[in-house]
C-alpha cells in the first residue's frame, strides 16, 4: 500500500516543480559584447549586402578574363533564291538569266582571337580585380561601422540596466524613509511638509524607473535589430560585470595616426581609387593602339553563286589570317576622354589627402574624448565618496533636527546622480575607445 500511496505523491511535487525547471530551462544566456559581436557578424542585414556586393565584384573578375577567350561562333541559313539575272552590255539591256535553284541554305563557323589591342583586356581585368580590393576595403568597413554600433547600444543598455538597480534601490530606501518619516510625523517631530516632499521625491524617482525602463526595451531592440535577430527576441547581457578600465591603454597620438594610415578601411579606399583611376587613365589613352586578331571562317553553301563559273551543287570555301585595324577617328576624338580621366585621376589623388586630413582630425577626436572620459571617471568616483560621506552628516543630523528635509534630499540626489555619472562615464571610456579602435581600422 505504500507504494501506490507514493506515486501519487510524486506526482504532485513534479506538477509543484514544474514551472520553476520550465523556467530555469528557458532564462536567457546573458551575452558579452564579444559574443554578440560574432552573432552581428554572421548576421547582420549591413554585413550580408557589403559580402553580396563583394561576390558580385568577384564575379564581375571572371567576366573580363573570360574576354580572353576567342570569339566562336557557328551558324546557318536556308533560304529563297530569285531569278539570276547578269546584265552583260548594262542595267537597260536584256539580261542573262543564269539557272539557278530556286532555294539555298549554308552552314558554317566563325572565329576571332584577339591578339593586341592595347593591353585593354588585361587592363580591364585589373581594374576589376582593383574593384574588388575596394569592395573587401568597403566590407572591413562596415564591420568596424557595426561592431561599433553593437557597443554603443551595448553599452547603452549597460548602462541603463544599471540605472534601472540604481533606481529601483533608491526607490526602496526612499519607501523606508518615507515610513520613518511618517512615524516622526506622527510623533509631532517633523512637519506635514517633509512627508509630502518625501513622497514626491518618490513618484519622480518611479517616474524615473519607467522612463528607464522604456529605453531599455529600445536598447535591446537596437542590438537584436544589429544581430540580424527578430525585434521582440529576448536578449540579457553579462551587466554585472564590472568594466575593467585597465586595459585601456594610454597611447600616444601619433601611434594611434600611424596605425590609422596603415590599416584604416577608409585610407585604403582613397588609395584603391587612386590606383584605378591610374588604370583608367592607360586604358582611355589605349584607344590610340592598333588592334591586331587572328581571325577564320569556314561555310559551306548550296548553291554556288558567289564564284564565277557558278553551279547548283555545295560548296565550301574559308579564311584563315591576321587583321589589322587602327581607328584613326580616335586620335581626334579620344583627346578629351583622356583628359577627363586625367582629371578624375587628380580627383581622387585630393581626395586621399583629404581623408588624410579628416581621418587625423578623428583620430584627435576620438583620443581626446577618450582622455576626457577617463577623467570623468575619476571625478565621479571622488565625488561618490564625498557624497555619500555628505548624506550620512546630513542624515544623522536630520534626524537630530539639526537640518532640513530639502538638505537631505539634495544630498541623496547628488549621490544619486553620481553614481549615475559614474556608470555613465566607464561606458563612455569603453565607447570612446572602441570609435578610437574603428577610426584607425583595428577594431
């Protein structure tokens, strides 16, 4: 009896435990910023378009070395002939009608290689293999641009989960204060006025806590959007990790302007224009080569009429040898093509001293937000201490009537809002630093 008394009792206690093995099978992994980074990579929407553009660009190599090949072709046709008439003494004299069927066909191939024109074929195909360097140039840079964006709205969300605890403990101990607060009121110690300062303080800190809440929701949207996930995935991430500002490394300027010059996506680009726009320059001045192919054709046709004497019966005839061809239009008309691309050349050449400019002034940008971020930090940690050390004076000395509600309140904002401060400014060393990290082509 035993037995079949304990099976049932089983079964309650697996029905009782149910939802909580349901619920720790279903918590969401938290995520670092490294794992979600190799999840934007694989699948980020931005990615995939840069790697479809830089698949076209490839196939786009195998266009032009297929230009290489000979040009082949067969082809035939059947036709009706009319009468064949030659005027032997004039177009107004009587003619000779020569008998000849009243149908033909013919048959045969084509083919022409291309021996020398200039070496536009070649040419052609390393300004399509130039193309492609620009677009792998293109996609590197989309993946600094988005590893980027995954931080900023990483760290946004870090930075918001934190002040939501931040808030939400505020929010508790301003619930017990409002209690002892409330006691003392009643005891005729403190006035109506404090409670009522008390409690608002309250709705604006859940005010606050909502107001939180909402951005939070768009953060983790934002990063589920960068990851190529569904809106609405539910996403947590490793935020109780502190940010460990050590690893940061104070760098000169000009190291970080070095490696910029050397590996930055957006200098190689201007570079990779300059070189194809070189390229463009020799394929337009091209124009004024000869063209030299080798050509042969073979037919056969039914019947013969292009030879004298002619016949009804097949025949075949073909060529084989080498053509010569020179466009003398071109020497007149390729005058301003190549001039233009001569320009566009010079275009791009300024171009790259620009972005040279530009990229210094980022990279000075970026270093100096860096700097001053980690002097935020440092201001906020010491403003921490001395805040917290001015609520417990100020606390204590309240509760002796020996200062003012509004004293207390003032205080506990302060500290409130540097501890605000504080997070708000390690996520922008990391933030600043990571720009930093991009602009140089690094990330």
């Amino acid at each position: 009896m035993k037995q079949y008394k304990t099976v049932p009792i089983l079964g309650i206690l697996l029905l009782l435990f149910a939802p909580i093995i349901y619920a720790q099978q279903t918590k969401v992994q938290p995520l670092s910023l490294e794992e979600i980074w190799k999840v934007a990579e694989m699948n980020n929407r931005q990615l995939k378009l840069s790697d479809l553009n830089l698949q076209q660009s490839r196939m786009e190599i195998l266009e032009a070395k297929d230009r290489l090949l000979p040009e082949l072709s067969v082809g035939g046709d059947i036709k009706l002939n009319s009468k064949f008439l030659i005027y032997d003494n004039g177009l107004f004299s009587s003619p000779q009608d020569v008998p000849v069927k009243g149908y033909g066909y013919g048959v045969g191939y084509n083919l022409n290689f291309n021996l020398y024109n200039g070496g536009k074929d070649k040419r052609n195909i390393a300004m399509k293999k130039e193309e492609e360097t620009r677009k792998q140039y293109e996609v590197d840079l989309q993946k600094h641009s988005v590893k980027y964006n995954v931080a900023v709205a990483y760290f946004d969300l870090y930075k918001f989960l934190h002040f939501y605890d931040f808030l939400n403990a505020e929010i508790e101990a301003e619930k017990k204060q409002l209690r002892l607060i409330e006691s003392l009121y009643k005891n005729g110690t403190v006035l109506k006025s404090d409670v009522l300062r008390t409690s608002v303080k309250l709705s604006q800190l859940e005010l606050n806590l909502s107001d939180v809440t909402k951005k939070t929701e768009i953060a983790k949207q934002r990063l589920n959007i960068l990851m190529g996930r569904e809106n609405d995935t539910e996403l947590a991430i490793q935020h109780d990790d502190i940010i460990e500002l050590n690893a940061i490394k104070d760098d000169d300027y000009n190291d970080y302007v070095d490696i910029a010059f050397n590996k930055s996506p957006e200098y190689k680009i201007v570079n990779s224009d300059i070189k194809w726009s070189e390229l463009n320059v020799k394929q337009m001045k091209a124009t004024l080569l000869p063209k030299v192919s080798l050509y042969a054709n073979y037919n056969y046709n039914y019947p013969q009429i292009s030879f004298y004497p002619y016949s009804n019966d097949l025949w075949g005839f073909g060529q084989t040898g080498i053509k010569v061809q020179y466009s003398i239009d071109n020497l007149y008309k390729s005058k301003h093509t190549i001039a233009r691309a001569q320009v566009v050349s010079n275009q791009a050449k300024e171009k790259a001293e620009m972005k040279k400019d530009e990229i210094s002034l980022q990279v000075k940008e970026a270093y100096l937000q860096q700097q001053q971020a980690l002097e935020s930090v440092e201001t906020a940690e010491q403003n921490i201490i001395k805040t917290t050390e001015t609520v417990r004076v100020i606390r204590s000395s309240y509760l002796n009537q020996e200062s003012l509600l509004t004293d207390l309140l003032e205080a506990e904002n302060a500290l409130l809002e540097a501890k605000l401060n504080l997070t708000t400014a390690q996520t922008n060393v990391n933030v600043t630093h990571i720009r930093l990290l991009a602009i140089i082509g690094i990330l």
